[in-house]
C-alpha cells in the first residue's frame, strides 16, 4: 500500500501490509511469552518499562522525526513523545498500589473468607488512528503490559512511518520485545488483529468503531472503543472572555483540530456574542500554517486525504445553506500538502452538516443563547457525548451546566483538558464511545479479570442438606 505524505501529497511510503496468517503466528508467539512475563512479577515488568522509557528518550529526535514525517507537524509530535514517557512513568509508579494483592479478610459470615486475586488477559488488541499515532498506540497498551498482558498493536496505515524506529527502540528492551508487537496495514489487518486478541481497545470513528465492536460481540470479547466527538464549549456572560476566547482558540486549533476532544461547536450568551467573536476571530485570524517549515506556526495540514473530502463537503455544504464565515473556510494547497485555513463560523443551523457532524479539522461553529438551559440543551442535541467546556467566572454555576451535560468530561474554564490529564476517570456518553475508562487509576483494571477465593475455615455450613 503507497502512502501519502501530508507535506507533499507524494505518495513516497510503501507500508508493510501485514496478512491474517501473519498476525495470527505473531499473535501465537506473544500468547507463548505473556505467562513468563507474567510471572515475572511487576517489579520486573515496572524495570522493563523504565528501560523502554530510557531507550525513548535517547532515540527521541529520531521518533520526533518520524512522527513529524508521518503527520506533518513538529510540534505536537514532540509532545506525542513526551507524553508517551510520562504514561510510561506515571503507570509505574501508581501500579504497584492498583495491582496489589489484598489480604485476605473475613465475609460477612463469620467462617468463611475473602480472598481476591486477579488474572490478566493474555493477549490485547490495540487498534489506533492517525491522529496522535505514537500516543494513542501506547496509552492503552502502557497500563495493559504492568497488569500482565502482551500487546498486539497496529496503528493507523495513514501514519505507520514511526513503526521503522519505534522496533529500533523495541530491541533495546528485548524481555518487553517477546510481549509486544506492532504489525501495520489496513482495515483487514486491524480484522486480522481483533480475531486474535481475548480483548481489544479501538479508537477511531464511529463507522469503524461500530464494525469492530460487532466482531468483537461475535468473538465474545471485550471491546473499549474510543470514537468521534463534537464538542461543545459553553460560554456565559460573566464568563472571563480573553480566557475564554483564548482557551477556545487553543482546544479547537491545536494539532489542525484533528483531536477527538477538540471543541467545535460554541454556544455564546447574546449579551456577550459580539465581543467574545470579535475576541475569537481576532485570535484564530493571527494562526499560520506550519509552512514553509514544520516549526513555523500552529496549524499543520490535514494529515489524511479522506478527511480533505469530509471537509470540503461540509464547508460546501455550509455556504449552500448561507453560513457566515468570519474568517477562514477554505482549503488550501502549500507544497502539495493540503492545509485548513483557521475557521469560524456563524449563522449556522442544525441542517448544516457542519453544525452537527464531526470535521475533524481547525474549524468552529458559533452560535447564540438566551438563557444556559437553551446552552445546555443546544450542547447536548448531538450523537456524540465525549466531552465539552463551561466558561463563567462562577464556579458553582460552571458546575451546575457541566453536570447537565450529557458528556464524560467537562473543562471549566479551560478547553480540550482532558487531552492530557490523563488521570481523572471519564466515560463516553452517546456515540463517542463504549467501555470502561481509559483515564485514570482504575482504567488498568480492564486488564485483568478477578477471581474469588472463598474458604470454609473449618465450620460444617449450615445450609448443608
Ligand atoms: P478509522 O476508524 O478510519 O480507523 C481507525 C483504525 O481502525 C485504523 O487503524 C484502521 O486501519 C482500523 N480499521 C479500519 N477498519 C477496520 C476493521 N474493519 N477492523 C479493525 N480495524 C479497522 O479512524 P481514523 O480516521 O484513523 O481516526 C479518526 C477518528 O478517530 C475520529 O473520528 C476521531 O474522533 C477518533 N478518535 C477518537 C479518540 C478518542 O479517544 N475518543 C481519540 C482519537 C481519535
């Protein structure tokens, strides 16, 4: 399969299509080595983790590099980097008190007792998008292999360039290398890959999202899907507007807006919607494209080519049904890469595409309120229920509208927070998404299944006959 480049438009990559006998063989061999890895205890595992974390750093220019060549910007392939060694160290340390073996204690009838053990699923599935390859590869898989597990992962065929350094790293911690693998290639490798796991974590789109989550039902294995969103930023009038604008900007901008929690719809009190767009536009107005060199600006192109086409009908599809734009709403050619101008958007209505479907790119929608219960209720007619973001000066009243939200997450005064606080537990409401949490401390607990040990301490029972 030839790749295009996002910088380019060349299509210069030749990804490895990996087949379903293939994964099947790689998938038996991780089942061979995950008992070992298992038994070596966490301590073990925690060393073989901070090792790979060590090896990351120093081969971090090369993974930059990688990860840039694959989407096209600097920048947030630096922090994809970053963050995949904070995961790394953060679920070290706060392993050992999530795995720990609890005593055994009494139940709550007297002669009997509790004793809890836990057993991981041998092999997990990892399924990812393009969007942050590296990290959204890993973030699921870190937890996963300290709880026991071996890993299966294949990212996106669209951003598959990092895989090359990735095993270049991979082979400096050779006892983690037996219990993980990355295999590349399409849709029919990610079939290839659930059909072999005991579990799979999918992120990606609703469409696929739905596909992987039916096979998953017939295999009768768990799935974690993690799907598309359309966030809502609310803002009221006593809302700090420079903060708002300022955060909204951000949460809807960075990384092309190609972030599943990225904000894309705001909802703004009438009382303030003059000033706060004026805010807005000004802000979004002064981005630049990542052009002519990746560290230049803020907004690199749009990293797939299908999803050039999702936004060029919407943006049609919004002027023909009289859309304002206030600035923006073109796609444009730099060196053959394709770029999404900066875009926001007004006098919209719900038949727009625009205004109800993910874009997936650098662009808001603006629209007015009267009172926060029209906010709320305007917020929470969408398929999707990820996540979203108050802004008012009253925390309380900030509160009260997140709690009406039909989202898993909501940043007060702030935007997109829950793209890298990776430590609070948030479910998907709707469409986004199914399964437990993916943040947060329990989140490791997906991994493992629990069994109970339940002993007579020497008294007849007596329910016996
Ligand atoms: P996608 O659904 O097209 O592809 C995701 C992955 O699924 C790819 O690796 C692809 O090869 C694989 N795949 C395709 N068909 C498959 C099949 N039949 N069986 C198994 N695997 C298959 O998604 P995308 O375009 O790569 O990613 C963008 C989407 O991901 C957006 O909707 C975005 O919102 C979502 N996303 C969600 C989160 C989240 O945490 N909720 C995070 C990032 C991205």
């Amino acid at each position: 399969m030839q790749i295009r480049n996002p910088r380019t438009g060349k299509y210069d990559f030749d990804l490895v299509e990996f087949s379903a006998e293939q994964v099947k063989k790689i998938a038996s061999n991780l089942r061979q080595h995950q008992a070992a890895w298992w038994q070596s205890g966490l301590e073990l595992r925690i060393e073989q983790l901070q090792l790979f974390a060590a090896e990351i750093v120093k081969a971090k220019p090369e993974l930059v590099k990688a990860v840039a060549e694959d989407t096209g910007r600097w920048s947030e392939s630096e922090i994809e980097v970053d963050a995949l060694v904070q995961t790394i160290n953060r679920w070290c340390k706060d392993a050992p008190k999530l795995l720990d073996v609890v005593p055994a204690r009494a139940a709550s009838i007297p002669f009997l007792e509790i004793q809890q053990q836990y057993y991981p699923f041998q092999l997990v599935g990892v399924v990812s998008p393009w969007n942050f390859p590296l990290l959204l590869s890993f973030v699921d898989a870190i937890p996963a292999l300290l709880a026991g597990c071996a890993i299966l992962i294949k990212p996106s065929e669209v951003t598959s360039r990092f895989v090359k350094v990735l095993a270049d790293v991979l082979a400096k911690v050779p006892q983690l290398q037996n219990v993980l693998a990355v295999v590349t290639g399409g849709g029919e490798t990610g079939q290839a890959v659930t059909s072999n796991v005991d579990i799979l974590c999918f992120t990606g789109s609703v469409a696929t999202g739905r596909r992987v989550g039916e096979l998953c039902a017939k295999l009768f294995i768990p799935a974690f899907l993690e799907l598309g969103g359309k966030d809502a930023a609310i803002v009221c009038a006593d809302a700090d507007l420079d903060i708002a604008s300022s955060a909204i900007c951000w949460g809807s901008m960075v990384n092309a807006g190609q972030s599943c929690m990225s904000i894309e719809r705001v909802y703004v009190d009438r009382r303030v919607a003059k000033e706060f767009k004026q805010l807005l536009v000004e802000k979004v107005s002064k981005l630049r494209h990542n052009h002519p060199t990746m560290t230049e600006g803020q907004v690199g192109p749009v990293i797939s080519d299908k999803q050039v086409a999702v936004i060029e009908e919407q943006f049609f599809d919004a002027k023909q049904k009289n859309a304002r734009f206030l600035c923006g709403g073109e796609l444009v050619n730099l060196g053959g890469g394709v770029y999404c101008q900066p875009t926001v958007i007004d006098n919209i209505t719900p038949e727009m595409l625009i205004a109800t479907e993910e874009t997936f790119a650098p662009v808001l929608v603006i629209e007015e309120f009267t009172s926060e219960q029209e906010a709320v209720t305007l917020a929470n007619n969408s398929k999707y229920g990820l996540s979203g973001a108050v802004f008012s000066q009253n925390i309380a009243k900030a509160h009260a509208i997140a709690h009406q939200l039909n989202v898993g997450g909501v940043s007060i005064n702030d935007a997109a927070l829950t793209g890298f606080v990776h430590e609070a537990e948030k479910q998907s409401f709707g469409l986004s998404g199914l399964g437990g949490s993916r943040m947060g401390a329990e989140s490791i607990r997906r991994f493992i299944r629990k069994k109970a040990l339940l002993t007579n301490t020497g008294v007849r029972s007596p329910w016996w006959f």
